[in-house]
C-alpha cells in the first residue's frame, strides 16, 4: 500500500480499540516468566552448550600471542573460537567495530575469543585460563584533545558540515543581549536489565539465532554478511526482548561468536555478554562538547542561532547528531548549525535513546534559560515567543502539527508555573532549597517501511505475522488493537505473532518510529485481508462493514469465520510512505516541568515531581504510551543527575563498567510523575495518523532538571551529571 496522501474513509477513526487504554497482552507473560527471553529458550534448543567471552585487555594494539593449551584441556570443553579459527569475517553494515578482534584490536573488551563448555561454570573457569600477550599501541582516548584537530562532519556523507541560513556572525554581533556558553554531557550506557544474548543453532548449512536484537531486518542481513553466508540461510528469532534503547538495534558479538561456537561444537551454542562486557563491547551514548551562542533583541525574538558540537567514535564511525533539533524548535533568522567527529579508540558509539535530541537539548534548553533571564523574561514565555509553525530553515515549508506551544502553556498551568520565584535561591522547605524548571521537548517523526501478514481461520480468529519486536514498549498490543479495529473483532480474537525473520519485513523498534510505521504495516495488512473476504462474499469492498466478528454489506451479514471457510483467508501486504515528509515537517513535541529541592548545606538534589505534555500524533494506546514517557522521564534524570561513564584515559577503557558503579535512577529517587496527551491526529504521518512518544518523553527533560537546581540553588551547572560536588563548589562561588 501506497501512502502518499491523507487516508479518506479509515476504519482507524472508529476508536473502538484504537485510542483506548489497554493493558498489555504480553504483560501475564512478564508477570509469570513464561515469557522467553533468548538465553532461556530451552525448548528451542535442548542441548545448548554454553559460550563465554574473553574480552581484549588493552584498548588499542596487537595480540602477540594466544596461549590456549590450558583452556583447551580444562574439564568440559568442546571448542574455542578466535579469529585464527574463525576464518575471514566481514564488518557488518551496521557496525563500527569487528565483532571478532585479533590480531589488530580497536577497543576495550572487543571480543577475542570464546570458549564453549558443557556448562556455563565450566566455559567461565576455561577462559580464565587464556594467556593473551599484546603490543600495546599509543590510543586516543581524551576527546577535548581529540577534538582540537578534528574535522567538521556531516549528519552523513551526503549533508554538508555546516549548515548556514543567513548571516549569523552579523546578527549575533549586532544582537542587544548574547548569550555564549558551553556544556558537556558525558559517555551514556544503554544499561538495559537483559543482556546481549544468542543462542545459535545449525541445520546443515542454515543458521538459526534466538537472540535480543530490535531490528531482525538489519540483523538478518549483517548476521549474513559477517559470516558469508546467504541471507536465505540465516534465520532470527526475538519475540521477547529486555530493554534496548537503541543498543540492541545491531548485531553484536554475542550473536556471532555463538553462530561460531555452535558450528566448531557441532551443537547449539548460548552466548550472554557479561555486564561489563556490555559497558565495553557493546555501543553507548558518545560524550559531547556543545557551544551555543544565541542573540536576540529587547522583544525577546532571537535573531541569531548557533550550536556546534563535537562528539567521538571509533575510525569509520558517525558524530552525535545533538545539533539536529536546534534546526527546527525555533525561529531566528540567521542560524548556524555544525559538528565535528574526533577520532578515538574507545569502545563505538551509536543510537541510545533519542540519538542527537536528547544530549543536544541538554545543552540547548539550559541556554534558552540562562537567555531568558538576560531578557528578564519568563522562560515559558520566551519559547512562546520564539515558536514558528514553519521549518525555520525552509520558510516554505510548514510543520503537518506543531502544538508546542499548547504543550508549554497547558503544563505551566497544571504545573502551577505561576506560583514560580524567578529568583534564584527564594524558596525553602526547611533545608531544602525549592526550584522549578521547564523546557521544551521535540523530536522528529519518522516513518519506516514495514510489512505483516494477517489471516483468519474457521473460528474467526485473527492472526498478525510481522518480524516487529517488543522491547517493552507494548507492540503486541497496539499491533493486537489495530488488526481489531480493522478487522471488527473483540481484541481476545487476535493472536500476534513478532520477532521472527521468516514473517514479512516491519520497521523495527527504535527511532520513535516503530509503533506509527508497524501498525500502519498492519492496517494496509488487515485493508488487503479486507478486501479478499468481500471478493469472497461477492460484496462491494466499498460499502462493506467490519464489525462485531460480522462482515455486512447492505441487508446481508456474515460472520467472519464462515466468511474465512475451513481454508482460512490470509493476505500479505507493506506500507510505503511518500514524499509527505518532505512536503511537510514531521515533528513531535512536548512542555517538561520538574521541581526539585536542593540540600542548602549538602548540595543532594532531590526531584519533587515531574510533569510532561506531549503532542505527538494520535496515541494508540494511552496506558502503554504513558509507561513510554514515565520511563523515559526516569531515563532524564538518570542523564542529568548520575550517569556517567568515566574514562581510564591511560589505558582507554569504562572504568565503571558494571550496575554497582554505573549508576542510574531507582524507585527511591522518583516521584510523582503525570503524563498529559494533547488531542492530535496528523493525517500526513501514516493512516493510523500518529506518531510516536518513546524518545519524545526523555528530549527535555534533563535540562529541565538543571533549570529547576538552578532557580532552587542560584548555580548555573554546565556540565552533566549535576553532581552535588559541583553544586557546593557553585554555592561557594554565588554565597
């Protein structure tokens, strides 16, 4: 099915299913633990042998020798996989860094070897016994030194390094009121609770891999690849999967050390990536360094916008794209907009939640604050002020919905913004210091081919067969209310079948645009299926309807079940998306708004609570959209207040490569937290006329956060996490 203009007639719009808060039918699944992960599909692979993986000790350099005569001999061993035995491997399309290193090694932990054992304990103890000597080679591990010789880099190697509309050092220089600040964010962790794991089985020369993976597409393809073999060949399954967060969008090396373990074994292979191995081996979230320079008159309108970035990666890797929102939030003449890309050998960095968006508005957000009280303005006033309903750098070019500024007004009236003290340092509880902060949250709409196949059999049960994953977000669901509302079924009559590669091709999770792109896979699916039970009955697919398990068509109904026969009907169809995105800018927004107490005396930030109002498009399923931005929302203050992967940048690796040092948000540390959905549908996005808010509800928030610590405490923090070491060394300077 073809997209490329607004649907007419929708049986979306009936909002029987769709639109309704629905509880997840996976989740009695998750509650019972009857749901498999990869390492625990027993029944698929009974006799699984277990893999462990040895992880390079240096950081940059040479293997000079492998000493495997100890492992090889220890008690349950059936095989050891190294790049010696493994034969030639090619990099995947999706992968910075060789999944098998050796001799060369070009990160920390980059996979060197597995060892394949009877049991789990067995293959641990074996790898231990690995002597490894390496030429260790000078590495590149600081980026503030890198980036003194780095050069400017493109979104991709098409887009130019810097973007120009204007004259921005003109405008800037003959702006009343300037702002020019810099602000770091650090190296992130995906840290999701599931590892990275394979289990790896052989049928001759066909390959079948139970793994956690969010794109079976992407993974099928660089599985093949890597290995040599026909994409026919190879075959993955990931119905369940633990969290993702972007690290689990490409294959790892769990994946293809157990496809390599299982054909030196000659039995099936489990590979689970150690935790600290998924710190290193693994992709995070690249460190930035952010200038942003803003100038506006005495109205408060800005009149020149600059933001440069320069982020790292691994040689042939891509920069963190946190200038990409700064194009299109606000309106300004005259704008600048560039990126650097340092060399460095650290382990990759690639997609984490809201690649680019959400450590660009880290930086961005807090700036708009600290220009807005130079203006002496309202901070929810000067966005407001500043909103454009056109693409800022195309005039011409409109937003499909841009409700920005509902979402800023309504959450400062639910928020009670009002009752805010401009001055920093005003409002005390007791010891704590009181603040409230806001900014403004966007990112963009995406839109992703993507396929299912739907069938009915003689009972009238609906089945959707399409290789889109779940990695929490509740696809089952949505996909499950859309085949209803389709089809005219009550939602216990659909069964859904994901994450398998031999179902059609959907657009996987990430991006934000998994669940618009899937289940507009699903409704051109289910129109297909649609219209092969009319030509059945000899109805006009015109005038037909769908509904209550019936099909009807003027006097005459017919249940669906006898309309499927004992034969059963199926079709198979995909959604392609048009030009519309380039006609019209597809956008998502959203108002953050946090209070936060700070410790007078300790500098300890506590969040108070936390609101977010989102406009993205309509919401499929209000109660699985929520836990989306409740989450993502604890991922913000994660981000703002303790994550931080530190460096060794002697001997270039993540010192803090586990869950007792790398710390992130628990139960303790979040409070109430309230969702609001603004009333939108966008009929230029996809049939269902939504959109997605997964990664919406995490860009903002951090800077939110260091607003709120600022107007409680009176110090301007520019550096991520606020730490509350850095809030005492700013209190002594403001006291």
């Amino acid at each position: 099915m073809k997209f490329d203009q607004p649907a007419g007639q929708n049986p979306i719009d009936q909002l029987k299913v769709i639109g309704k808060p629905t509880n997840r039918i996976d989740g009695k699944f998750k509650t019972t633990g009857t749901a498999p992960y990869a390492y625990e599909r027993h029944d698929a692979a009974p006799d699984a042998a277990y893999g462990y993986v040895v992880g390079a000790g240096i950081a940059k350099g040479r293997i000079t020798a492998m000493d495997l005569t100890a492992a090889k001999a220890a008690p349950g061993v059936l095989a050891i996989v190294t790049a010696d035995t493994a034969g030639p491997l090619v990099k995947g399309d999706f992968n910075t860094a060789k999944l098998l290193g050796g001799p060369a090694i070009d990160h920390y932990h980059q996979a060197v070897a597995l060892v394949v054992a009877e049991t789990f304990e067995q293959a641990r103890a074996a790898a231990a016994l690995i002597r490894v000597d390496y030429a260790r080679d000078k590495g590149r591990f600081d980026l503030d030194t890198a980036l003194k010789t780095a050069p400017l880099k493109g979104d991709d190697d098409k887009a130019p390094p810097v973007h120009r509309v204007g004259d921005f050092e003109k405008a800037f220089a003959a702006a009343p009121i300037k702002l020019d600040a810099l602000y770091e964010t650090p190296d992130q962790s995906h840290a999701m609770m599931e590892p990275h794991a394979s289990i790896a089985s052989w049928a001759g020369d066909k390959l079948t891999l139970w793994t956690s993976n969010q794109m079976i597409a992407w993974g099928k393809g660089d599985v093949a690849k890597t290995l040599g073999i026909p994409k026919d060949d190879v075959r993955l399954i990931s119905p369940y999967i633990g969290g993702g967060f972007g690290g689990k969008l490409f294959v790892r090396a769990d994946a293809i050390l157990a496809a390599l373990g299982a054909k030196q074994a000659g039995r099936p292979v489990k590979v689970a990536l150690q935790r600290p191995l998924m710190i290193n081996n693994t992709t995070h979230r690249p460190a930035t360094r952010q200038r942003i320079r803003l100038g506006a008159g005495e109205d408060g309108k800005l009149t020149a916008i600059a933001h440069e970035s320069g982020s790292g990666d691994l040689p042939g890797g891509g920069p963190e794209t946190a200038v990409s929102q700064t194009r299109l939030l606000y309106a300004g003449a005259n704008r600048l907009t560039s990126m650097r890309l340092a060399v460095l050998d650290l382990p990759e960095g690639n997609a984490m939640r809201a690649p680019g968006e959400a450590p660009g508005l880290m930086a961005l957000e807090v700036a708009m604050d600290e220009m807005a009280e130079k203006l002496n303005m309202d901070p929810v006033q000067f966005r407001i002020v500043n909103d454009t309903q056109v693409d800022p750098e195309k005039p011409g070019r409109k937003f499909s919905q841009r409700q920005l500024v509902e979402c800023l007004r309504m959450g400062a009236d639910k928020f009670g913004w009002s009752q805010r003290n401009a001055k920093p340092r005003s409002v005390r509880d007791g010891r704590w210091l009181v603040g409230m902060g806001v900014a403004s949250g966007f990112r963009n709409n995406i839109t992703m081919k993507s396929g299912a196949r739907v069938g009915i059999d003689k009972k009238g049960m609906v089945t959707v067969a399409t290789d889109m994953t779940d990695i929490g977000t509740g696809t089952y669901t949505i996909i499950a209310q859309t085949a209803a509302e389709v089809m005219g079924v009550p939602l216990e009559k659909v069964n859904v079948l994901l994450g398998d590669s031999s179902f059609p091709v959907a657009a996987g999770s990430g991006g934000q645009w998994g669940a618009n792109s899937s289940t507009a896979g699903v409704y051109a699916a289910c129109m297909k299926l649609r219209e092969a039970v009319a030509q059945k009955l000899g109805f006009n697919s015109a005038d037909v309807e769908f509904a209550d398990g019936k099909v009807r068509s003027g006097n005459r109904s017919v249940p669906l079940a006898q309309a499927a026969g004992d034969a059963g009907l199926s079709a198979e169809d995909s959604i392609e998306f048009g030009d519309l995105a380039k006609k019209e800018q597809q956008s998502t927004f959203a108002g953050h708004f946090v209070e936060v107490g700070v410790d007078a005396y300790t500098g300890e930030i506590r969040i108070r609570r936390m609101l977010a109002v989102c406009a993205a498009g309509r919401i499929l399923n209000p109660k699985s959209a929520r836990s989306q931005v409740i989450g993502a929302m604890t991922m913000g203050v994660g981000a703002a207040l303790m994550e931080e992967l530190a460096i060794d940048k002697r001997f270039g690796f993540f010192v803090n490569h586990d869950l007792a040092s790398y710390e992130v948000p628990v139960h303790a540390d979040i409070p109430h937290q309230e969702v609001i959905f603004l009333e939108e549908v966008d009929p230029m996005s996809s049939p269902m006329k939504a959109k997605g808010v997964g990664e919406l509800g995490l860009c903002g928030v951090g800077a939110a956060i260091a607003n709120a610590i600022y107007n409680a405490s009176g110090v301007r923090i520019r550096e991520y996490p606020i730490t509350l070491d850095k809030v005492i060394a700013g209190t002594a300077m403001v006291a």
